[in-house]
C-alpha cells in the first residue's frame, strides 16, 4: 500500500482523530508532510486569534485505504 499521510485534531483527555474531511464526507490523506503541514498552517491563520495553535495537531503516516 502506499504510504500517505492525515493530519489529525487533539480533543479532550488527548485524543486524537483525523477530521479533515472532503465535502464531508471523506476522510482526507495528503501525500506529503509538506501538504499535510500546509493544511495545519492554513488552519492556524485562519482561526480565531489564539483558538489553534500547532499543538492542536499532529501528523500520522499512514496507508492508503485504511489505517
């Protein structure tokens, strides 16, 4: 499979889930580190002032079609 790459949210009690989605519908993987921290970093300066910073987030490689 090939290796790609989802960004994923912290939540309460430190846990994480991807919720980076297309059309809300599926979940989207990026193929590089470098698109996945581009979609962190658009987060971050589009939010509110303070409401997310990059601890909010990290990035899991995983497989393409499933984890």
């Amino acid at each position: 499979m090939d290796t790609v790459y989802e960004v994923q949210t912290r939540f309460i009690f430190d846990r994480w889930e991807n919720c980076w989605t297309i059309d809300d519908k599926e979940l989207e993987t990026f193929n590089s580190i470098e698109e996945a921290q581009a979609e962190i970093d658009d987060a971050i300066s589009t939010s509110p002032e303070g409401d997310a910073t990059q601890s909010d987030y990290r990035i899991v490689e995983t497989s393409k079609g499933g984890k």
